[in-house]
C-alpha cells in the first residue's frame, strides 16, 4: 500500500464517522459505541496494516508524521482548553484528592512494572523507564464518554447515582494531566538520551515552548480580522504548534495541551470561537488517531506485548477498582459528587489521550519500546472498552434497584 492510499483511507474513515448520512448504517451493525469511542476504526486500521509492511510504514513516515502531529496537537489542545483555572477553583480540594488517588496510584504501579517488563525484553534502561512512561500514563487515564451518556440519559436515577457518575467524569479529566506529565517525561528522556540535568531541560522545553504559543495564538486571535479568519488562523497555530513539538523531538499532545490551558486563562473572550472549532475537529482528528494506531499497532506486535496487555487490563481494572474504594464516601454532599462504593468501575474504559501520546512517541522516537507500547495500549484500550459498558451498567442497575429515585 502506497503512502496517498494509506492517507485516502484515513480520510474516508473521519468522513464515515462523521457524516451523518451513515448513522443508520453504523446504528444496524450494532457499532454505535464503539464508532464513539473510536474504536471499530481501531480495527479498521489493524486490518489496513496487516496489508503493510514495515519497510513501507518507514517509507511513509514522511506523510504520516505530520498528519499524526496535526491529531495529537488537536486532541492535545481540546484537553487543555478544559483547564479552565475559574472552574478547577470551583473543585473542592477533598474531590480533587479523591478523583486522582486511582489514577495515580495505577500510573505509580505500571510505571514499574512496564519498565521492568521492557528492560527484561533487552532495551536500554533509557527506553525502558520512557516507555514505562508512556503506558503509565495511559493507563491512568480513563474514558468519560460511557459515563457521561448515562448521566445525560438517565436523569431519573438517584441523587447519589448521579453523584458518583459526576465523579468518574471529574476523575477522568483530571487523570489526563498524569498523561500529558508522563508524554513530557518520556520524550525528554529520550530526547537527552538518559536521565540528568539535559532531561530537566528538555521538560521545561516543552512547558515553555507551549505557554509561548499559547500567548501567540491569543494576540493572534485578537488581531482586526473576522471571525472565520481568526478561526482559520487559530487551527493554523495549531498545525504549528503539533509541528514544532514533533520538529523538537517533544510531545505534540503536551506542548498543545500547555498552550490550550494558556490560551483559555487569558483574559478575553476571543478563545470561544476557536474552543469551539477545535471540538468539531477533535472527532475526524480522533478518528485518524484510532485508524492510524491500528496500522502501527499490528506491526509492533512482539514479546513483551502480552505481559503489557495482561497489566493494562486485569491489573490496572483490579487496581482502580481497589483503590476507588479506599476513599469512598470522604466526599462532603454539598459537592455534588459522591465516592459510591462501586465508582471505580466507571474508570474501566481507558481513555484515548494515552494512545495519542503512544502513537507520537512511536513516530517520533522509533523502537522496540515505543513500539511495544503503543501495540500493548492499543489492544488493552479495545478490550477495556468492549468490557466497560456491561461492568457499568451492571453496576448501575443494582444501584438504581437497591436505591430508587424519590
């Protein structure tokens, strides 16, 4: 397969997720959540790789680096565009606490793990602990979508029901900075090639690279220009951004998500319409990610793969599960969210910032570890979410029966 087919099929795929004249067709394969998720192109990108080779995949490399840039850089800035600090004021520090204490508790853990597990596969120690790095990372992160929808749709549950849901969500957003953390750490490590003071410097790099674009693309935004101008400008400086960070060597999603959170801290009302036209592109550009991490995802399929899988899937499901519960109920009512004593299962669905931090790392600092570990978070992400929905809703229904709405 040639590289202008490989980028045919990913434009087709973002079309057919978001046309809306295929909603029954996705609607009748029974592919509704998955198509969501993102996942169902998670397969169709596996299926399209097994047709390439990976003396082509390099040979593509060219084409594809730049696009997989734009997805991160897009994903990246829509996640710190949520780091509104008027709201994050607003979250007790009681829920902050509670809404991390799983996360990162499952990021400490794999992070041991999977570096011991790559090391022992043969890669240096420098590449183990980055790609131990990059899985932790994205098995901290969980996937809000399953719990959101619920919410959304069954607003005659209990209070308390509804509480805990809020939580999963809050837990969820949070988590992604353990992520984004892990992406910078990682890249700069490999980047100095070792640990030390080049490490540090390469990390403050990447925070201060994006808080400068950040504030470029706020006095950008705020030039005498229309509205679809400074629109069209606003996706320009994300292209940029996502280009600069992979032309560095650093994370595209970090060093976007730093200038989002920058950019939505400024004072002004100009960001609006650009958050705006970053979430109707954050869909195609998800859709891109999943197709094209399928395409990495079966040609990087080696040893250490399986024991990955093993850890990001019944260890990280059992330690979230575990350590939601040791702070259960250690939330006051009067925040409106609630510890329930089954809320870590609502963290099952693994969210998709650890695969677009993978796949960057992969394209970027090509090896067996970044390899390894975009194939393991690939395959673990695809059985979290096909499990997260009946361990949910299970969960939910004999809460709603033992507790029902007044």
């Amino acid at each position: 397969m040639s590289g202008p087919a490989l980028v045919a099929v990913l434009l087709g795929a973002a079309f057919l997720a978001s046309a809306r004249r295929f909603g029954r067709f996705r609607q009748a394969l029974g592919l509704t959540h998955l198509v969501v998720t993102g996942h169902a192109f998670l397969l169709i990108g596996a299926l399209v790789g097994l047709a390439v080779t990976d003396v082509q995949l390099d040979a593509m490399a060219p084409v594809l680096t730049p696009i997989a840039a734009l997805v991160a850089g897009t994903i990246g800035y829509s996640v710190g565009m949520r780091f509104h600090g008027r709201v994050l004021r607003a979250i007790p520090a009681g829920a902050t606490r509670v809404a991390l204490t799983p996360a990162l508790g499952v990021a400490l853990g794999t992070l041991a793990l999977a570096t011991v597990a790559l090391a022992a596969s043969g890669v240096t120690p420098a590449s183990a602990l980055a790609g131990g790095l990059v899985t932790a990372g994205a098995a901290a992160v969980s996937a809000p979508t399953l719990a959101a929808a619920i919410r959304r749709r069954r607003g005659g549950r209990s209070p308390d029901l509804l509480a805990s849901l809020r939580l999963v969500e809050l837990s969820a957003g949070l988590s992604n900075l353990l992520a984004l953390t892990g992406a910078v750490f990682a890249f700069a490590l490999t980047r100095a090639e070792g640990a030390g003071a080049a490490t540090l410097f390469w990390v403050l790099c990447d925070v201060g690279l994006g808080l400068a674009a950040g504030l470029v693309t706020w006095l950008f935004l705020g030039g005498p220009a229309r509205r679809d101008e400074r629109l069209l400008l606003g996706v320009g400086m994300v292209a940029f951004t996502g280009g600069l960070a992979e032309w560095f060597g650093l994370s595209p999603a970090a060093l976007c998500a730093v200038a989002g959170a920058t950019l939505v801290n400024l004072p002004g009302d100009r960001m609006a319409d650009m958050a705006q036209a970053i979430r109707r592109l954050e869909r195609p550009a998800l859709v891109m990610l999943m197709t094209l991490t399928g395409v990495y995802a079966v040609q990087d399929l080696g040893p250490a793969v399986l024991l990955l899988v093993a850890l990001l899937t019944l260890g990280r499901a059992g330690a979230l599960i575990v350590l939601a519960r040791s702070v259960r109920g250690s939330l006051p009512p009067s925040s409106g969210l609630a510890a329930g004593p089954d809320w870590g299962k609502g963290l099952v669905a693994q969210g998709s910032l650890g695969l677009v931090c993978a796949l960057a790392f992969r394209q970027v600092w090509p090896g067996h570890a970044s390899g390894w570990a975009l194939a393991a978070i690939a395959v673990a992400s695809l059985i979290n979410e096909i499990a997260a929905p009946p361990v949910l809703v299970r969960t939910l229904t004999a809460r709603a029966t033992a507790h029902p709405a007044s």
